[in-house]
C-alpha cells in the first residue's frame, strides 16, 4: 500500500503541472467557484498551476481572516490601496506563484523526492494523524480545506523539494551559492539580526531573571527554569518577533538583556546577538527565491477574473455546510 501511494505521488507530482481535466469535476472547490480543481488556472513561465493549487492557498487566506474578524471579513475594506478581496486574493496568488517556481527550480536542478524524503514525509502523517485523534479525524480535517491525503502530500512534497534547493544553496560550486559578500551585503540591506530571547508567562518571573542575569553576565540563559530560551535570526517586521519585542532591541548594547517587554505572546526579556550566518545565508536564499516568483512571467486563465476572494468563500462555506 505504501509503495502504491508513493508511486502514486510521484505520479502527481509530474502531472501537477499538466492540464489533463477529470470527466465530471467535484469537490469543495468545484462548489465554491464552479471551477474544475484541476483546471489551468494559471500558468508561471510556462509552468501549468491547476486551479486546487490557488485555491488551497485563497481558502488558508479567507479562513485566517474570517477567524481574525469573528466571520465576518469586511471584503470592501482598504488593504493598503487595494480592497480586502483584491488583496487577499493577490496573495493566494503570490504563494501560488511561489511554490511554481519552487517546483521548477527544482526540475530544472534536478531535485526529486528521494527514499529519505518520502520516508519523512510518511513520517510527518502519521504524526499529524495522532495529532488529529485518528486518520478519519484528519482527513475531516483536510476536507475542510479542500484537501485529500494526495494533495495534500503534494504540499508536503514542495516543502522538501524546497529543502534539497536550499542544500543546493550552500553546496561550493552551485549556481544557487551566494558570491561572496552577497550574504553580507543582503544581512546589512535587510537589517537583518540575530537576537537571544527569554520568554515568560509573568513579568514577575521575567524581573526575577532578569536580575540574575545582570549579576551573572556569563550565566547561559538556556538555564533558566522559569523561562523559554530561543534564538532568532530574522528580519524586522517579518513576524518573527512581536513587534514590541523588536523595538525594545533598538538601541541595546551588545549582550544587554532588555527590560521585561509584555507581548500577546507573553513576556519577552531579549538581548542583540553576533549575527548567525548560517542563518543568514538561508534567509538570503529565500529572498532569492523570492525574487525569481516575483520576476516571472505569470498568464492567467479567464476563470480567473470569474470569482471574488468574498464569492469563493460564501460558496466554500455553503460547501462545507452541505457536506456535514
């Protein structure tokens, strides 16, 4: 059973792209918008995207914000110049172009899923199986978002696809390698940091630690029971930090733990670290892939213009409440 499917993946995997239609399209994305899922609905410099591969992404977007707004998105709203529903439907767009590119970078530096990388992607379901209660349970999961066990491990299969691209990345010789200095330069351009962090269920605990660091210097903060240790290496605003969190940065010596700063997330004591190149050199590799999305050549199909972000979701709904 196991070999089929994965016969059966790599089989997608070479069809994904292609624009083979099924005889009588279904599925909740077919109810949605009245699209076949596997219709060409754009194409990235040649690359064939069917149209489950937008729509994934645009039902990720639409869920996010319906549960960030009670369920109500307002769709009319301004996003920057643009509406919520042009801008939500760009950047399901945006993430559909991305994971083109991926798949062509990854054709034409001849990477392909190799016995370790199905070996852990069979790893990552049956874990997110036990997660989920059940395989039954997580395929209700996935059915939600329009997803069966196949596509979604399709999805899984950009994401070490991906990896090999970024190996190739590092590897002396490639044309994915950064020139020298360029990691440097990008670090610099980027603002790029690299930060210790400490987070804290109470400010209490976070001046408790605090206090102990300030009198102990050389103390490895990892050590600290009462608080969660991580470094990051990131970009300012990408997220990665609260933007509470990155402010209080500003303006610390090197190795100065910052006062105890609350966040949602709890409270954070940081301090500026040496930059971690390594991690940098991979932050650097995904803007370079980024950049290759967002210089390429994207042709739409007429379909396209046929749906609003805010007409999908009422039909992926509707869908959702006729499958229950």
């Amino acid at each position: 059973m196991k070999r089929a499917f994965k016969a059966a993946l790599a089989a997608m995997l070479l069809l994904s792209g292609c624009s083979k239609r099924a005889e009588k399209p279904s599925g909740l994305y077919y109810e949605a918008s009245g699209i076949a899922p596997d219709a060409v609905l754009l194409t990235v410099d040649g690359r064939e995207v069917p149209a489950a591969r937008y729509f994934y992404w645009l039902t990720a977007d639409c869920d996010y914000l319906a549960e960030q707004s009670g369920g109500a998105p307002d769709w009319t709203g301004d996003a920057g110049g643009q509406t919520l529903d042009e801008y939500v439907k760009e950047q399901a767009l945006s993430a559909a172009v991305f994971y083109a590119t991926v798949e062509s970078q990854a054709e034409s530096h001849r990477c392909v899923l190799t016995a370790e990388d199905l070996a852990a992607m069979d790893e990552d379901w049956t874990e997110q199986v036990a997660a989920a209660g059940g395989e039954d349970a997580y395929l209700a999961v996935l059915a939600q978002k329009g997803l069966d066990q196949a596509g979604a491990q399709l999805f899984s299969a950009d994401y070490y696809l991906y990896e090999q691209l970024r190996a190739l990345s590092r590897a002396e010789g490639s044309d994915l390698a950064p020139q020298s200095g360029a990691v440097a330069a990008y670090a610099q351009t980027a603002g790029i940091y690299t930060a210790d962090t400490l987070l804290f269920s109470s400010g209490d605990l976070a001046a408790v630690a605090l206090s102990e660091l300030e009198k102990n210097p050389d103390l490895d903060p990892a050590t600290l029971k009462d608080g969660v240790y991580a470094s990051y290496t990131a970009a300012p605003g990408d997220g990665t930090l609260p933007e509470a969190a990155e402010t209080a940065l500003t303006g610390l010596q090197a190795d100065q733990w910052s006062q105890p700063v609350e966040t949602e997330k709890g409270v954070y004591l940081l301090r500026p670290a040496t930059l971690n190149e390594d991690a940098a050199r991979d932050l650097w590799f995904d803007a370079q892939l980024q950049n290759m999305a967002a210089k390429a050549q994207v042709t739409l199909a007429e379909e396209y213009d046929s749906f609003t972000a805010a007409s999908f979701y009422e039909g992926l709904r509707a869908a959702r409440d006729a499958a229950k």
